[in-house]
C-alpha cells in the first residue's frame, strides 16, 4: 500500500525543475527519490532555493510546470511511498 505525500511551496516565488535550461530535471514523474533528494529551485529575488524531498518513494507528479509562479503553500509535487 502507498501513502501519498505532497511537497509544498515554503514561499512565493518561480519554480524551476531543473537546474538550468540546458540541465535535465532533477526528478521525473515515476522515478525515485530519497528523503532529502533536491526535486525542484525556487528563486526569489534572483535567490535560488533548493526544496528537497522530506520522504522516499516514487514521484507521482507536478502539480505546477517549470517556470510556473507559486504561491507559499501550494501544492508542487507528490510523492508515493511505501508502507
């Protein structure tokens, strides 16, 4: 059986899922991560702000799109765990 956990935007700012435009994302849906693992930047004011994943399992999906904004608390990113 999996839980399901979503990751949260800590603060409003741009989401990027890579690194920079000519870098593959740090994770795609259906691969795995690890607790700790870095899924996503957030900049704000030209800062970048690594969000890491509190959980092991599986990346289910994005709920936003690289390049999106975000607002501080909205949902970014699911993953599956297994219990």
């Amino acid at each position: 059986m999996s839980d399901f956990h979503e990751i949260f935007a800590p603060f409003p700012g741009v989401l990027y899922l890579r690194a920079d435009p000519n870098s593959e994302p740090f994770v795609q849906p259906g691969e795995s991560v690890a607790d700790g693992d870095v899924v996503a930047l957030i900049e704000v004011m030209k800062m970048f702000h690594e969000i890491r994943s509190e959980w092991t399992g599986r990346l289910v999906g994005f709920g936003v799109a690289d390049g999106d904004a975000v607002s501080m608390g909205q949902a970014i990113a699911q993953i599956a765990s297994e219990s």
